[in-house]
C-alpha cells in the first residue's frame, strides 16, 4: 500500500510493501497517481517526498502483474508516471537499496534525488523482453548522456550509487540511511517558500522538455504492449517466476 501523511506543506508517500521488497502493484499505482492528482490542488503543498518503508525504494512493477496481456491504453503505471510528469509540485526522492524498474525510471521526473551509499539500481527492460519506460528512452540520454543511457538501458546491468550521482541522476548521495534525512530537510527549505513562484519556476524548467516527454510514453506504451504481448517474452516471465518459487 501507499502511506501518505501531510504536514508543514509536505506531502510524503511511503511504499509500503516490504516483505515484496516493495514491489508495485496495480492497486500501489493508482493509489499513488490519485495522491498526486488530489494534492496537485492543494495549495499548501510545496514539496512531495517519495521514498520506500524499510531497505529498500522498491524493485519495480510487480512481475506477476505482467502475465496478462497489455491493452492499448495506459497501464496503472504510466497513468501514475504521467501524472508525475506533469504536476507542478517540487517532488523529491529518498532511495535506499534497490531502485529497480520504474524504481529507477520515476526519478527521472523528481526535482531531488538522494540516495544512500548502499543504493543499487538497475533497468532490466531488454532482460525481461521489454523496452523502456518511464520516458526513459528521452530522458536518460538527457541525464547521463547517450553513452550511458545506452550501457544502463541495453545492458541492463545493476549500478551503484556513485555511478548514479557522477552520470547526474542524483542530487547527492547520502550515508546510509539517512537518504530521507536529507529529503526532509529539502522539503522544508520548499515548504518555507513562495508556492506560486516555486510552481512557477519549476513549469519554466521543463516548458521545453514536456511534449517530447509525452510523446516518448506514447512510445513506450505501443512498444511495450506489443513485447509484453508476445510469446516469447511471456516465456521469460514464466521463466522468472518458475524460479523464484523454487527459492
């Protein structure tokens, strides 16, 4: 489930799913696209806190939601990381071990990133039969360069939290355990600010990045709903998930 609690003009929302390392359900999704669409009209917010309950941020989608077939439309997912995209409130992210999946693609569209030494992540899309998500194939490319978002998105291999902070997807690293520490204490620095400027000077930031960002989830939707779809990737999720039951 999603945990929010609203105070001093800070909304934080908690994943909280720790025996699943906090995996995302459907359900996890639309509670957290709701949340945004609720306090996107609230006045009195100047900062949201995303972070995970326990160890980890959270592993991703749930991969057992990916054995049914993939219409044309949004998934929960990416009605979640379009609303995310989009709201005009300053967001920062606090992570600590695995960011995996949408885990590491949502904080594309973060304001603030801080991670703690101990944080791994990782975008397994071509291991899995997929592609990327989360406007990743526009915005990682931005973020590191092409280089970079080349090796993390074709290999899909795990990186650690120095390498995520010098490629820029970081706004700081953090001793261990102390990422939301410092995500609370730049939300408060938000909180004691002119909203409207704030919400202003953030729309001016991306007014030139917000079309090629939701033509690169269009993207992703029809692609991703055509591998999701298809033999052969089901057979790798089957795969996975035959394996994870034998451990």
């Amino acid at each position: 489930m999603i945990d929010k609690k609203f105070e001093n003009g800070v909304l934080e929302l908690k994943i909280s799913r720790p025996e699943k390392r906090n995996a995302l359900s459907r359900a996890m999704y639309q509670q957290l696209a709701d949340a945004l669409d609720e306090i996107q009209k609230t006045a009195e917010c100047n900062a949201i806190i995303i972070h995970g309950e326990g160890d980890h941020f959270t592993v991703g989608a749930d991969i057992g939601d990916f054995q049914e077939k993939r219409g044309e439309g949004d998934s929960p997912a990416v009605v979640f990381l379009r609303k995310l995209a989009s709201i005009e409130i300053p967001v920062v992210a606090a992570v600590e071990g695995f960011a995996v999946g949408i885990g590491t693609t949502m904080l594309l569209h973060c304001d603030f990133v801080y991670a703690g030494q101990s944080s791994r992540f990782r975008m397994p899309f071509v291991e899995l039969g997929l592609c990327p998500e989360g406007a990743s194939s526009h915005l990682l490319e931005r973020v590191g360069g092409p280089r970079k978002a080349r090796e993390w998105l074709m290999s899909a291999r795990f990186f650690d939290c120095d390498e995520a902070l010098a490629a820029g997807l970081l706004t700081a690293a953090a001793p261990q355990g102390q990422a939301l520490d410092m995500a609370r204490a730049t939300a408060k620095k938000l909180s004691q600010l002119p909203g409207v400027s704030l919400r202003t000077t953030k729309n001016m930031l991306a007014r030139g990045d917000k079309a090629a960002v939701q033509a690169a989830l269009d993207d992703e939707v029809r692609n991703f709903a055509k591998l999701i779809n298809s033999e052969a990737t089901q057979a790798i999720f089957k795969s996975f998930l035959n394996k994870s039951s034998r451990r």
